[in-house]
C-alpha cells in the first residue's frame, strides 16, 4: 500500500518531513493495534476457560510427513502359511 509512495515528489522539505512523520506514527499504531488484539484474544480464552468452556483447538496445519518406509506384513503372512502340525489325540 504504501511501498509505491514516493515522498521525493513533494517540493516542500516540511511537508515531506511531517508526511514521512504521520506515515510512521500509522505504521506504530497499526503494529500497537495488532499487538493489543492478539492479547485481548488471549485474555478472552484464559477467561473462557477459567469459567469452564473449552478453549480454541489446536489444529496443525499440513506439514510434510517423512517418507513411509516399506511396512508390508507380506513376509509374516506366508511365513504363517507353513504346514501347522495338528497334536493327535490319543
């Protein structure tokens, strides 16, 4: 948004200065604003959860799992196929 002003076009060095200035104080209140709501939200689920109510989930987001070795059971099921000897009753 403001990445494409450019304050060099303005002739006045007074008014660059105080624009330069205003564009600052924004910027550290917007940064102040984001700051107070992530606490106020904080501040929200410990009351939430000091009353009782279950608290926002934790959900992971998708991340890349290492490769799945080769867990086939196929070698234990034909070792399994073998000729059981039954015991005879006598």
């Amino acid at each position: 948004m403001l990445e494409d002003l450019d304050l060099t076009e303005i002739r006045e060095e007074n008014a660059r200065e105080l624009i330069k200035r205003l564009l600052d104080l924004v910027e550290k209140q917007a940064s102040d604003l984001r700051n107070s709501q992530i606490e106020i939200q904080c501040l929200r689920d410990e009351v939430n959860r000091l009353k009782g109510e279950q608290g926002k989930p934790n959900i992971k987001g998708n991340i890349a799992k290492a490769p799945v070795t080769n867990r086939s059971s196929e070698k234990e099921r034909h070792k399994s196929k073998q000729k059981k000897v039954w015991p005879v009753r006598v």
